[in-house]
C-alpha cells in the first residue's frame, strides 16, 4: 500500500458505518407508532358482532369511540364462557360484552354502551303460551352461552326443571335447531334473530314463529384492565351520543 494514501482510506472506514447508522436511526425515529387496544369479544352475534367482515353494532360503535384519541382497536374473538380466561392469558385490554354490576379485581366497568333485548322464540305450530319466565319450566330450551348468569336467578331456577336445557356459544346454531325441530324454545336477542331471519332466505327458516317478551332489556358495559382506557372510552361514546353518530351506527344495523 503507498503509504502517501493511507489516512484517506482510514478515513472512509470509519466514516462508512456511522452514515449507515445514522440512515437507521433516522428510519425508525419516524415511523409512526400507532397504539393497538386489545378487547376480548364474542363470537359471531349479527347485527352486533359479524365477525368474518370484522365489524357490527358493537364494533363500530367502541372503533369510533376511541378514534377521537386515534387509537387503533385489535377484536379477539371468543365464546363468552372464555371471556375472562382470555382476557387474563393473552394480558388483553378489555371484554365487550359485561353486565355492568360485574365484580372481578382486574377490570374497570364502562358506563353501559349497548343494550340487548333478550327474548324466547318458539314455533307457532307448538301454540305455546308463554308470558312469563316460568312458562319455559317444561320446555325444551336452547339458549346462548352464559344465559344463566346474564338473565338472573328467576331464569336459572326456571331452567332447573326444563326438560331439556342448553347453551351454546353460536346463537347461530340456536336459530338452525329451533327451525329444525331440535329444541322447542331458544333464549336469544330479538335483534340476532331478526337479523338471521331477514338475511336467510331458505325456506326452512320460513315456518310461522311466535316472539315472547319475557326478559326485560339488558344493558351491557366493556371491562377495561385500567382507569384511563375506561375514562376514554366513556368520554367517546359521550361525545358520539352529543353529536348524534351514537345513532347513526345503531340506524344503519336495524334499520
């Protein structure tokens, strides 16, 4: 090597990887970072949750509460019964669907955003009379999972003595084996069903049905794991009820 040339090549050694330092440090500083909120959800419950499109009632409406803070929200979908069990396991930000008087040491409960007007459906062939609660006694039941600790303890003493009572986590499902003769009563949301019904055109979900209002309208609150995210949450749908998009996103499902 000429040695006449030689600071020039150190030179360029050295300065060679702090310029491509310098570029990645740049890079990173200026990507934007978007903060992700995690909430556990149920499983698919149209208009409320339509989970193959990733949107419904309950969707859209904490999706907009919390844009007003420009966060980004991320669905777990899961059957009810594992809500709690999930939240905890993947160290999640929320469940969607809480009754608001709900007790558990990690979670912070929303003012109620939502509510669901839970009733039994039955076939109209069966010429059923059901005005009350106790009138499912001798009935064959399917209902949505969890039922019994959502609708109450009047309900849970009912259901004792049915002759044959289920729930399970596809409301879905429930719809299908009420049509198909495989259960004579399911507990469900009006809205749910109604939905299914308009959206469904085969013609064994054409049989006469018969609607029974014995459930009284039940609000529900999300659980947050932390004071601050529950504030902002409530502040947004607040703000969505002043300025009238709170209905606009109900309108657009059941209507």
């Amino acid at each position: 090597m000429n040695i006449k040339y030689w600071p020039l090549y150190f030179v360029t050694l050295v300065l060679c990887p702090i310029q491509v330092k310098a570029e990645r440090v740049s890079i990173d500083v200026n990507k934007p970072i978007e903060p992700i909120i995690k909430l556990v959800t149920g499983l698919a419950k149209p208009p409320f949750i339509l989970e193959e499109k990733g949107k419904g009632m309950q969707l859209d409406l904490i999706r907009e509460a919390f844009s007003f803070e420009q966060k980004q929200i991320k669905f777990v979908h899961m059957a009810l019964g594992r809500n709690i069990t999930g939240f905890l396991r993947l160290n999640a930000d929320g469940i969607i669907t809480l009754p608001p008087e709900y007790k558990h040491p990690s979670l912070f409960l929303s003012t109620p955003y939502i509510s669901y007007q839970n009733v039994a459906v039955s076939l109209s062939e069966n010429n059923f009379s059901i005005g009350k609660i106790e009138d499912l006694t001798d009935k064959s039941i399917v209902a949505f999972q969890n039922a019994k600790k959502f609708l109450g303890e009047r309900y849970d003493k009912t259901v004792a003595y049915s002759m044959d009572y289920r729930e399970v986590p596809s409301q879905l499902k429930q719809i299908e084996m009420l049509f198909l003769r495989r259960t004579e009563v399911i507990v469900l949301d009006i809205n749910i069903f109604k939905y299914f019904i308009s959206t469904h055109s085969d013609s064994i979900y054409s049989k006469p049905f018969s609607v029974h209002y014995v459930f009284g309208e039940r609000s529900y609150s999300i659980g947050f794991k932390s004071e601050m995210l529950r504030d902002t949450f409530d502040a947004g749908i607040k703000s969505m009820k002043e300025s009238g998009s709170y209905q606009v996103i109900i309108d657009n499902y059941l209507h």
